[in-house]
C-alpha cells in the first residue's frame, strides 16, 4: 500500500477528489492533509472524510524539518500538492525525489510563477485572449511551477468566459485527471 500526503491551502476540491478516488482503493491510500492555513476548506472536507488534517505555519513548511517528521510519521511515500500556497523546502524535494507533484490551472509554461494562482491565472489567461487553456501536472523542483511536466489536458477558453466560468471548467479537468495521473505514477 502506498500512502500519499496531500498539502492544500484553501477549498479543497482536488483534495476531496484525490480522498474519494483512493478510498477503496487496495495499493493507495490518502494518509493525512497537510495545510498552512487553519481556516481553509481543506480541513472540514478531510475531517468528514475521515481523514487527519494537520496545520503548520509558513515558517514550519519553509523550514520543511517538521514536515518531514511529520511525513514520515504517517509513513507517506507520496507528497500530492493540491492548491498549496506555501513554498515546499529544498529538504523536502530532496527526501522525495521525484515524488511530489503539483497541479497548475493552465498551460504551463505560459502563466506560471509568482502570483500566478487562483484567480490571478485564469483573469491572465482571458486578458492574453487565449482561445485554450487547461491544466499542468508537474513534477516539484525549486523554482515556482517548473518542474518537469507530467501531464497536460486542455479545454477550450469561450468567448463570453469569466475567470470563474474559466476556472470551473479548469476544476472539472483537475477532477477528471489529477487521481488518474498520480494513480499511474504510483502504480508503473
Ligand atoms: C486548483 O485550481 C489548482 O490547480 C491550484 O489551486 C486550485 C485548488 O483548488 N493549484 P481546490 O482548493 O482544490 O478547489
């Protein structure tokens, strides 16, 4: 059985998403959710899941050294980045090469980097008059947003979209692919 962590900031969709996929699954399991933000979504989703959730400030993941304490506590072998807004610690990548990805609201890499999350992604992508735009899964490295793609799925950008029609066409490419795409990687 392979265990994942996932570390989210906010709502927690692709959180929920990535739990329910897993929870019957027999080779993975969602082991515990990792967060740095008390108050986000993420939480109640995890919690009603039955899933532990965890809170860490930004100072404790930027260190990375409880994180990994922590990681190795719920023996994960998986980290799954799923809306984290935290910066991840060089120790971290270094403990799990290549076994931390993330998952970009567009086209990498067009539209990544600093500032470019949430809303601020999609609004760019509508101001630039793209006519496509999808989703990146992406290995982790330390730069912002460009470690080596994994995966990539597009979707059309219509003329009257908002950034939140935009956005929720994102979301359901993000459901659709991101647990199929880490179940691959850990199941090669
Ligand atoms: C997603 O759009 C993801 O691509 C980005 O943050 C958002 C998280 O959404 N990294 P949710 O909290 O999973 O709904």
């Amino acid at each position: 059985m392979k265990s994942l962590a996932i570390l989210a900031s906010g709502s927690g969709s692709n959180a929920e998403n990535i739990i329910r996929y897993f929870s019957h699954s027999e080779f993975i399991k969602v082991a515990v959710v990792l967060s740095n933000n008390a108050g986000a979504g993420v939480h109640n989703r995890a919690k009603v899941l039955g899933i532990p959730s965890l809170t860490f400030s930004r100072e404790e993941f930027a260190a990375g050294d409880v994180i990994l304490e922590t990681l190795k506590a719920y023996q994960v072998d998986f980290v799954v980045l799923a809306g984290f807004l935290s910066k991840v610690a060089d120790g971290l990548i270094e403990a799990f090469p290549r076994k931390i990805v993330n998952i970009h609201p567009a086209l990498l890499p067009r539209y990544g980097g600093k500032g470019m999350y949430g809303m601020h992604v999609h609004r760019a992508v509508l101001a630039a008059g793209d006519r496509e735009s999808g989703i990146t899964i992406h290995y982790i490295d330390e730069h912002y947003d460009e470690g080596p793609v994994i995966y990539q799925a597009t979707c059309p950008v219509l003329p009257d979209d908002s950034p939140e029609s935009l956005c929720e066409r994102v979301h359901e490419l993000e459901h659709k692919w991101y647990p199929k795409v880490i179940e691959d990687l850990l199941t090669d």
